[in-house]
C-alpha cells in the first residue's frame, strides 16, 4: 500500500493521537489567550477525538453504505479522507488564523460545524432508534463544547452579522454538500446494477 492510500486509510489513527497532544499542550500554548480563542481552539481536538470513534475501523463508512447505500460502497475512503481534512481539519485550522489574525467572533464557524455535526448525529439516532457512528462523542464532547464555545463567543465578543451568517452557512453548506455527494454516488452505484 503506498503512502497515499496509507493516509486515506489511516488518517484517524494519527488525529486522534494529535488531539491528544494538542490537549496536552493546550495550557503552555494557551496562556494569555482570551476565552473566546481558547474555545474556538478546543473545538479541533474535540473534533478529533469524535472522528475517532466515528470512522475508526471505517464504521461511518460501514453505517453509512449499509443503511443509505443499502450495501453499496457511497463513500470511499478516499471521500471520507477529503471531506475530514478539508471539512474539519483545514476549515478549523483557517478558523484559527481569522480568529487570532482579525477577529474571534470568526470563530463561530468552526464551532457551528461543529455543532451542527452533533445535532446530525443525535437527530439521526432519534430518527432511526439506534446508534450511529460518533454519536457519543457528538452528544458528551461536541455538543457541549460548541455551546459553550458559542455562548462565550456571544458573550465576549462584538458579533458581527456577516460572521454568524458565514458560520450559519458553512456549517449548513457543508452537510449539505457531503449529503448531496453521497446521494449522487447512491445514484451512480443504482445505474451500475
């Protein structure tokens, strides 16, 4: 297996290693931060640590083909690599450069992807009466983080509209587009058969 298909395979194991570490680091790094940067910064690892027990031995992927594919392969584990480095890593790691080179009330984006995932994951397991990959996690670690991270942004910084509409936006466009993508491959893997 080369080191492409290594990443796209493995990538959680190594996450959740980092989340870790940037736990463990997170009171010398932190020190003389404000709160708001300090919330929006937990809001990677925690992020982490849910994708975890979300894909480890690619159980999303499983839960995902079986009930919505119906046994078909709908993400590939390539798709799953893009959507979570591009989707989470990224997005958070660009959240923090706004928040700390503009402004913190920037922040609300990552931390209402965030919570949106969470409300996704609990909303599903309402809806379907079981549970779905990650939903401990979403319900004891993102759910509330998030709320707290939104709460002490609100509370400590001057929002502004554009800010909660691009958070609001981003959060929404993204599960929508990985929807979409899932629901498309769905369609090319029914005209294959």
């Amino acid at each position: 297996m080369n080191f492409y298909l290594r990443l796209e395979r493995l990538w959680v194991y190594g996450g959740f290693l980092a989340a870790l570490m940037l736990l463990a680091l997170t009171p010398l790094l932190s020190a003389g931060w404000d709160v708001a940067v300090l919330a929006v910064w937990l809001i990677l690892p925690a992020y982490m640590i849910h994708q975890y027990e979300e894909h480890d031995d690619n159980r999303f992927a499983r839960f995902l083909n079986e009930h919505m594919g119906k046994g078909r392969e709908i993400l590939t584990p390539r798709a799953l690599f893009v959507i979570n480095m591009g989707g989470v890593w990224a997005l958070n790691v660009l959240v923090m450069w706004l928040v700390v080179t503009r402004d913190p009330g920037w922040g609300l984006i990552g931390v209402y992807a965030a919570f949106f995932n969470a409300v996704l994951h609990v909303g599903q397991a309402i809806r379907m009466r079981q549970y779905n990959p990650g939903l401990v996690t979403a319900l004891l670690v993102l759910l509330p983080l998030s709320l707290w991270a939104g709460w002490v942004i609100h509370e400590t910084v001057l929002v502004r509209a554009t800010q909660e509409l691009a958070a609001i936006g981003v959060a929404v466009g993204l599960h929508v587009a990985i929807f979409v993508f899932a629901y498309f491959r769905m369609k090319q893997q029914r005209a294959r058969r």
